[in-house]
C-alpha cells in the first residue's frame, strides 16, 4: 500500500503542564483523531540544541523530564512511544545527522504527543536544532525532510511563536500588543507562503525581539515552513496567547 501523504505540524506547547490536560491537549487530541497513525514522526524541538547535527536513534527512547519545579505527577508522566533506527537513519541520510542514543523525547515532543498519540504506538525520532546554523540554514536543512511526508512520516516542529518567560505575567492577562502583532505577522506569512519573512522573522514586526528574545523557540517553525507544497492548506490550531507573552499557536500545513 502506497503511504497516504502526511501533513507537516507546528505545535506551540507552551508550559510542560498541558502534558496533564486542558483546553490545548483537547485540541492535540482531535487533530490526532483527524491524521490518523502515521508511520512514523520526525519532531524538531525548542529543547535539543546541539553542536553539529543529531537524530536519535534508539529503539525505545527515554522519557526525558528536563524541567524543575512541577508536581510530582508531571514528572512521573512516561510516554513510552517507540524509536525507529530505520527512520533514524533515513533522516541521517537526508540530513547527514549523527544518530546517537545520548538523548531521549524531551518535554517538547512527549507533552504535545502524548496527547495528538495517546496509545503511544507512532514511533518518534527527533532531530536536533543545530546551533551552527543560521535561519536560512535551518530551512534549506528542513527542505531536504521533504520526501519523507509522501513515505508516510509526519514532520513536526515544538516551540512557541512568542516566547517571552521574563514578560510572562503568572496570573493571566491580555496579551502584550507586540505579541500579538508578531503572533499575527507569523501567521500572514505562513498563509501566504512568505518564506523569506518568516526567516528573516525580525522584519516581521515591530518589537519582533520582544517575543523571540532568544530563537529556539522559534526555529521548529521554519522546519514545518519548508514543507509546504503546492496546494497544501495552512490552518492553525490553539491560537491563542497565554500569560501575556507565550503563544500556544499551532500550525498544520497539508
């Protein structure tokens, strides 16, 4: 059987808490329901920053809780999704990623996934953000994961659009109006297929550094960007600003 194409996902995931439900793990949840099981996932997370280029590649991967500070029940959570060594090392062929076994499903992938997979049967590799690079080198480097949706793999990113924790007000509130200036900048690009803006992001918007006040967040995004083919829809999904300065906003494109 020929492999269905499959889209390509942003997921702001926001506060490893949406790991335990709410509003925003209701909506990973039907969008789940929607794709159906893929074969497998490519996740590019805000939280693996590495020197060079890595992909991981054990066959059961850990459940990594790279946070402090939460309940005991969050960092008891397990997502015990498989790997895939075959996949690793497709990405590897790709990418000219290292495969490595030195790291696991960091909150970025599993708090999202356990929810959009919650039988934890869609195995996941993730692919590392290469702190070599520049913007455009992530794109170009996301360009090349392209074959991989029509073989049946969803390519994903996890971040936020705006990701200001030093403006994050903890007891709520309307969001900053540079916020959601930028999130809405953001979102026109992608509607129209405005590559260049969104990697030169700091042209996007006034105050654009206000919400990527470092790029981590924001670089996932430029890996789902890259995918887009002729014809694919964009939507988004939990578009919303929480805290004044963290957007929760998704992206599906395809």
């Amino acid at each position: 059987m020929t492999p269905t194409r499959q889209p390509a996902l942003f997921f702001g995931h926001g506060s490893p808490m949406n790991a335990l439900g709410g509003p925003h793990a209701d909506a990973w949840r039907a969008l789940g329901r929607t794709i159906g099981k893929p074969r497998g996932v490519v996740m590019v997370s805000a939280h693996w920053e590495t020197e060079g280029l890595a992909v991981t590649a054990q066959a059961s991967p850990q459940t990594l809780h790279d946070f402090g500070g939460f309940p005991a029940e969050l960092h008891a959570m397990q997502y015990p999704a498989p790997g895939s060594p075959t996949l690793a090392l497709r990405v590897a062929a790709l990418t000219g990623a290292a495969p490595t076994e030195q790291w696991g499903l960091d909150h970025g992938t599993w708090s999202v996934l356990a929810h959009v997979w919650p039988e934890a049967d869609v195995p996941v590799v993730q692919l590392s953000l290469d702190r070599r690079l520049d913007a455009r080198g992530h794109f170009e480097l996301a360009r090349r994961l392209a074959p991989l949706r029509d073989e049946g793999v969803v390519i994903a990113g996890s971040g936020d659009f705006v990701h200001n924790l030093r403006t994050w007000k903890r007891a709520g509130g309307e969001p900053y109006a540079w916020a959601t200036q930028f999130n809405e900048a953001v979102k026109a690009a992608l509607v129209r297929g405005d590559d260049e803006a969104l990697i030169d992001w700091v042209g996007l918007a006034e105050d654009a550094q206000l919400s990527v006040p470092t790029d981590e967040h924001f670089l996932p995004l430029l890996y789902v960007a890259a995918q887009r083919m002729p014809g694919d829809d964009v939507s988004f999904f939990n578009d919303v600003i929480e805290g004044g300065s963290i957007s929760m906003t998704g992206v599906r494109i395809g």
